[in-house]
C-alpha cells in the first residue's frame, strides 16, 4: 500500500523510532543484505527537489528517519499527523550501543581529520567485543581522486564490516553509498552527517530539554553563526512545503 504520508514525493516514516531501530540490528544479527539507512531533514528534502538522482536513492532506501523538527512540522501540516523523530547523532550513538554486544565489525569513514581513528580507538576501549576502525575518506567528498576511491573500498573489502557509518555531509555521503552498493553487500550504510563531531566532542549538543523541543537547529546557529547560510534552506524547505499544500487544496 502506497504511504500517503508524503513530503515532496518522498515518503515519510510514522514507524516508532525504537521499532526502526530494532529492524537496523535484527538486520545485522541475520547477516542481512546492503541495507542504506537515510536520515531525512528539511535540508536533504529540498536538495532532493532539486536532485532526481538524490530523490531516487532516498526511495530507494531499506529505512529513513526523521531528522529535524522541520519534518514533523512538515508532515503535520501536509497529511494532518503526527510522525516522530530521531536526531542522526541519538540513531548512531543507540545502533553502536546495540552493536556492542555482538562481536561486530564497524568501520566510521570521514569527518573531520583524524576524528574517525580517535572515535574508533574510545568505542574499542568501551565496546571490546566488538572491532570498530576508523578512516578519513577523501580529502575532499565532492571531488575524491580515483586512488582515494580505490583505497576506502580496498579496507572495505579487507576488513568486511558489517556496519557502516558516512560523515561526508548530505548528499554526499548518501550518493557514495549508492553508488558502491555493489562493493557494500552485507552491510549496513548509514549516513550521518555532522554526528562525528558531536560524539568526538568537537562540537557540543544543545541540552536535553532544547533538543526536546526541536530548537537544536537554533543552539547551533548561536554556537556556530557562521551556519546561517545554511539556515535560509529552512526558509526554502517552508516555502516548498506551503506551496505543496496550497497545491493539494486547490486539487481537492
């Protein structure tokens, strides 16, 4: 059956974040196949407007999550109901914790330099049962040489991790899952953006009750003013959204 529940063509999750989560390991523990998990937010969704390529590797994603107040805003506004969230950082930091009590092999790719290796060495002290490795990835995501590409599949196909974690930035990171599928069957790719930099430390989470409240996306701005330009897709994904509705209204 088709999900009405839809932003810009793109189907949007009302699974509870706990059961997509269970769904993530009950996948790992079967030695699943490729499984791409995408975290959706305003900011992907209106490159995906923009990016049929991008648009088609969001649906073809095994799961999604919602990422960002905007999307339920979005959704509410759209179809009339309520979808939960689950910020990237909480998904990775909760698949890690579940991961830690299977002997899996997880690999983190990219970041900022040297923040996967670190990232990697903690979760090895804290979780010994499991192996995790980490690797910087390219030196720059949009144009990586073919010697990088070669090396990053080359500890792929050495280490055979079973679980995958991309900080290359949207869309980036989901393309590059997509397309080294090929060389990525029987693992598990999750996108996750900036969350290297909130597990390393480098950057400092907005507290509990600000994340509650969906305003994190505004304790980073004042944290990090020089993201304003970011910001103004916000005002992008909200104009998208209006003139989506006022086109379902005017159709029915």
């Amino acid at each position: 059956m088709k999900n009405k529940n839809q932003i810009f063509g793109i189907p949007i999750s009302s699974e509870k974040p706990e059961i997509v989560l269970e769904q993530i390991i009950k996948g790992l523990a079967s030695n699943q196949d490729f499984a791409h998990v995408v975290s959706l937010n305003p900011e992907n969704l209106v490159q995906s407007v923009k990016d049929p390529q991008f648009k088609q590797i969001i649906l073809e994603a095994k799961y999604t999550i919602n990422d960002g107040v905007g999307i339920v805003l979005a959704s509410r506004i759209l179809n009339g109901g309520f979808v939960p969230r689950m910020t990237g950082v909480d998904l990775m930091e909760n698949i890690i914790f579940e991961a830690s009590k299977e002997s899996l092999r997880v690999l983190l790719i990219g970041g900022k330099p040297k923040l996967a290796e670190q990232l990697a060495d903690c979760y090895n002290q804290s979780y010994p049962a499991s192996k995790f490795k980490g690797i910087a990835g390219f030196r720059d995501v949009r144009t990586p040489s073919q010697n990088e590409r070669k090396e990053v599949l080359s500890i792929v196909a050495a280490m055979r991790p079973q679980l995958i974690f991309v900080a290359f930035g949207s869309p980036e990171q989901e393309k590059w899952i997509y397309e080294n599928r090929a060389s990525l069957q029987g693992i598990t790719c999750i996108g996750v953006g900036g969350s290297f930099d909130f597990l390393g430390g480098v950057v400092t989470r907005a507290p509990r009750l600000i994340r509650r409240l969906g305003l994190e996306w505004l304790y980073r701005l004042i944290k990090q003013p020089w993201r304003w330009r970011r910001q103004l897709r916000l005002l992008e994904f909200m104009w998208l959204v209006l003139k989506e509705k006022m086109t379902k209204s005017s159709s029915t």
